[in-house]
C-alpha cells in the first residue's frame, strides 16, 4: 500500500491519519514517543502492509511485474495499488475522493509539528504538490515511480513500468479489485 491507501484505511480520527501516513516514515520499535492513538495507526500500518504481502491476489498482481522489475515489483505495486484506488474511488466510499482528501489534509495540517523525521518535510509537498490527486492519471504514477527511483542508489528507473497500466491493466485491475475489499475488512478488523 502507498500514501493513498494507507490515508483511506486509516480511522477517521487524526491519530489514525497520521500514525497510518507516518509508518513508512518510522522504522524500528515503537517506543512512547508517539501518542497512543498514532502510535495504533502505525502499527495498523504495519499490519496492513504484512497483509498485503501474504494475500494471494497481491502475489498474482506482482508476479505480471516481476520478470521486468526484480524485487521492486513490491514497490511498484504499491504505488499501482493507489492508482487502482484513486480511479475506482466512487466504489470504495461514499465521500468523494476531494472531500476526503480535503478532510485529511485538514487534520494534519494541524499535525505537522508532530510528524516523525522526514515525513515532516514530504508532507506538505504530498500536499502542495498535489501527489495523491495526480495518482488517478498515469503520467502522475509516472512521476511518483520516477521520483521513488531516486531514493534507490542503484536508480533503477522504476517509471518505466507504467506501461504495465496500459498493457496489462485488466489483469492488474481484476487483481486489485479481488484484493481490496478483503484489505479493507481486514483494516476494520484491525482498527
């Protein structure tokens, strides 16, 4: 799951939000450093992510990628899954997909200073930038696998597999649309 997903997942509270946006950002044990509240959503997130990882639909959705992309398939996926997420949206809730995302960066605004390490300085370009907005077009999955590419030291240009959302869309999308409503239960659970 990526920033999208993860935001979606979450409680509605703004521990959730940000206990759920910060566990990419936050490695290691939890220690009292974190609130109760957002200290739950960044385990919830880890949950979420050893789901993801073992679910049957997740591992055929990978498998399309993986004779390309090695073990950046995970990463990749990933950031699919958001743009599966961000177009199908009216399908998984209620709340326009503006609304809730003008709902989320209202609660974390206010947050800010309480974001851990790095996510401090990524969050207000997510915002500004309009990151999550732009995961509905492919040109926008295109920049964020080009921008995560950076981050790796051997560069491995993990933009290239957009195509995958032209090629191979219905299988990717047959995949996700078996995989989400079962990560969905599972975050209700788990909440």
């Amino acid at each position: 799951m990526n920033y999208l997903a993860h935001l979606f997942l979450a409680g509605r509270d703004a521990d959730s939000l940000l206990g759920n946006l910060a566990g990419d950002f936050v490695k290691g044990r939890l220690r009292d450093e974190y609130a109760p509240g957002v200290r739950r959503g960044i385990i919830t997130h880890r949950k979420i992510d050893e789901f993801t990882d073992t679910h049957p639909a997740v591992a055929a959705f990978r498998r399309v990628i993986t004779a390309e992309h090695g073990h950046y398939a995970r990463v990749i996926s990933d950031v699919f899954f958001d743009h599966f997420l961000a177009c199908d949206w009216v399908e998984y809730s209620s709340e326009s997909r503006d609304d809730f995302l003008r709902r989320v960066f209202t609660m974390l605004d206010a947050r800010i200073d309480e974001m851990p390490g790095y996510l401090r300085f990524v969050y207000p370009r997510m915002r500004d930038e309009g990151w999550l907005e732009s995961y509905s077009e492919i040109e926008g999955i295109h920049t964020a696998l080009r921008n995560l590419s950076r981050r790796f030291s051997r560069a491995p240009r993990l933009e290239t597999a957009t195509h995958f959302l032209t090629d191979s869309r219905g299988t990717l999308q047959a995949h996700f649309r078996r995989f989400f409503p079962d990560v969905i239960e599972y975050a209700k659970q788990i909440r």
